[in-house]
C-alpha cells in the first residue's frame, strides 16, 4: 500500500445477529489499538445506536437468488468498483473479533491482498475474512465474476472466503497475514484437554486480533457459555479490558 493512502477501517452488519454494540466496542478497540488517523466505516442496513464517529453507508446490493443461504456473500459487495466513493486501504474486521494489541502493522505489511490462513487446514488455498485488506476498487472483477456465475461459483465454493481466497490466488494476488497475529479463540486460545477445564483461557504469544468463527462470540467466552461448542472454556474475565468502549 502507498503510505499516503487513506486508511479505512470497514465492517459490516446486517440483518438482526449483532447490535449496535458491536460496532461501537470495535470502533473504541480501533481506536486504542491503531497509530494515527483513520475512518470508521459500517456498512449497514440498520444504523439505530451506533456512535456518531462511525460513517453508516448502505451496504451495496447483491442481487442473490431468494431464499438461498447467504453463506457470508454479501461481504463480496465491499470490492465494488465505487463502494459510495470511498478512496484508500481498507481493513476489513469482522464485528465479533476481539482486538488486543497494536494493529498497526496490518495497514504496513507487504501485498496486494492479506487474509487470514486457515488454521485447522493450512495446506488449503483458502483464508479467514474476518480481517482482510485490500484496495478499495480494485478486486472489481472478482465481484463482477460472482453476479454472473453465482451458479457455478455456488457449485464450487461453499462460502465468499473459499470463492474469493480462490480467485485472487489464481490471479497471484493472495497473501497471508503472519500467522501469529490473527488467533482463533477455539484452536488458540482454550487449553488443550484436559488443561481447559483448570486452566482460564489466554491470549498467544504474538495475537493482535482474536478470531471467535463458529458458535463463539465474545461475550460467550467472557461468561464461559458453551454454546454447543465441542471445547470447554472456563470463563475468560479479561476480555472485558479489551471488549469495551
């Protein structure tokens, strides 16, 4: 990226999983965690209660077939050509991460399009897009790709991270972030049995964001909810320093 561009902090929320909480507890994470300006920005279809320093744009639409499962696709629309004008490096988050060290870096390392590596599955091309950068508009055609062989894509790929990881791969374009700096609460941060059920959850060596994919968002591992989850945890107390306003 060109140290000069303006740098983008962009989620997405839709429908009714997550509140308005969540994007104001990432917003105040961002800003203790990120070195020097940046714009907050929430593509949404409900803005009610969200904080006044985030900018709510509607998210772009995506036309997919009705009552199809929406397997995550319409993150696809953040690669529009003109996502409502904005210019820059976008960092793209998942609402329910949590953010416990500088994330500076992510906005300094090197490639044209970072995601996280699969954890459980390295050797598959396919990555994580609960933190992703990019150019804004310049992924346009993979967007394009998609509207006009949702079938074939669907046929193919099971949800936006595999088509996406899969078509930038083959363009040479895709890159993985350190694999130290995106943890994944279930594989990384419970102790493996039987330790889980004395030891508290903790933060790895070198986490900047932790991932909760699955049933586990953050709140659930703070109280210690299973939530049908194959692992136990106990409670893990401290995200409450980091999950906050």
């Amino acid at each position: 990226m060109n140290a000069s561009d303006p740098r983008i902090i962009l989620c997405m929320k839709w429908g009714s999983k997550y509140g308005p909480e969540y994007v104001n507890r990432l917003y105040a994470m961002v800003e203790r965690h990120l070195r020097g300006p940046f714009r907050f920005v929430c593509l949404t279809d409900r803005s009610e209660g969200i904080r006044s320093e985030v900018t709510c744009l509607p998210i772009p639409a995506l036309d997919l077939p009705a009552g199809l499962p929406e397997r995550g696709w319409t993150k696809l629309t953040t690669f529009s050509a003109d996502l409502h004008g904005l210019r820059g490096t976008a960092l793209f988050l998942d609402l329910d991460v949590v953010i416990v060290d500088d994330i500076t870096p992510f906005f300094e390392q090197p490639g044209e399009f970072l995601i996280i590596h699969d954890w459980k599955r390295p050797w598959r091309v396919t990555g994580n897009s609960s933190v992703y950068r990019f150019q804004l508009g310049a992924h346009a055609d993979l967007l394009e790709w998609f509207r006009g062989h949702f079938e074939e894509v669907r046929q193919v790929h099971r949800n936006e991270q595999a088509y996406l990881s899969d078509y930038l791969h083959k363009q040479g374009r895709l890159t993985y972030w350190p694999d130290q700096w995106c943890a994944s609460w279930k594989y990384h941060c419970i102790p493996r049995f039987p330790r889980n059920y004395w030891r508290d959850p903790a933060i790895p060596q070198g986490a900047r964001i932790l991932i909760f994919h699955g049933v586990m968002n953050p709140p659930d591992a703070l109280e210690g909810r299973r939530n049908g989850n194959w692992r136990y945890a106990r409670p893990a107390r401290w995200i409450a320093e980091h999950w906050r306003v």
